[in-house]
C-alpha cells in the first residue's frame, strides 16, 4: 500500500507534476497561527522613537478642565480622546486627562464631536 502511495503523481498549483503527495495550499512556508512581523516589536513602534508622557515630562500633577490648550493635545480633530497607545501616557494619567476632558465637554469649553 504504501508503494501505491508513492508511484502516484500528483499536480501541484502551478500545473507541473512531482512525486510527492499534494499539499495544502499554503506551501510557501508560512505556518498557522503565528504572525509574520508584528507592527510591535518588544514595546517599541516599529521604525520611530517611543513616545513620553507628556504629563510626566512637564511634572503636571493636576489635570484642570479649565486649561483647554493642554486638553486639546489629547483630542483628535473629530473630537475624540485620543488613546494612550497614540499619545505616549501612562494610565494613571490618561485617567486623569479623560476625566478633565469630560468635565470640560460638560461645561462647554470642549466640543464632543468636531464642527464639520
């Protein structure tokens, strides 16, 4: 039996015959289950510089609503808060922004969508 399975010829994709019983079509070498290249590598974006909490740099303990400069920094230009994977800071302080920027939409120094 195992003589059958030998002689027997099989076509591969690109229409030549071998010897060898067929594979899957994924014989390029690429395996399941694992990527290929991650766009993160060990914590660090790959190909630029990682990114400091801006807070932590400039030693700002207290996030105040009131200081709309400092919030717009942490806002898309849609309106949205932007992540900390984006913006660099730490969760105890993107905690902090996320509250300001909140309290600031409520009384109305921050739009909660864009004007567009």
């Amino acid at each position: 039996m195992a003589e059958e399975h030998s002689n027997q010829r099989s076509q591969t994709f690109n229409g030549e015959r071998t010897n060898r019983p067929s594979r899957n079509p994924r014989g390029d070498g690429e395996r399941r289950g694992r990527r290929q290249g991650g766009r993160r590598q060990g914590g660090r974006r790959q190909g630029g510089r990682r990114r400091v909490d801006y807070l932590a740099v400039n030693h700002i303990d207290y996030v105040d609503y009131k200081d709309t400069e400092l919030l717009q920094r942490f806002i898309a230009d849609n309106g949205k808060i932007l992540p900390r994977r984006i913006t660099g800071t730490s969760s105890k302080n993107q905690r902090k922004i996320a509250t300001a920027i909140k309290r600031a939409r409520i009384m109305a120094l921050l739009p909660f969508v864009a004007n567009n």
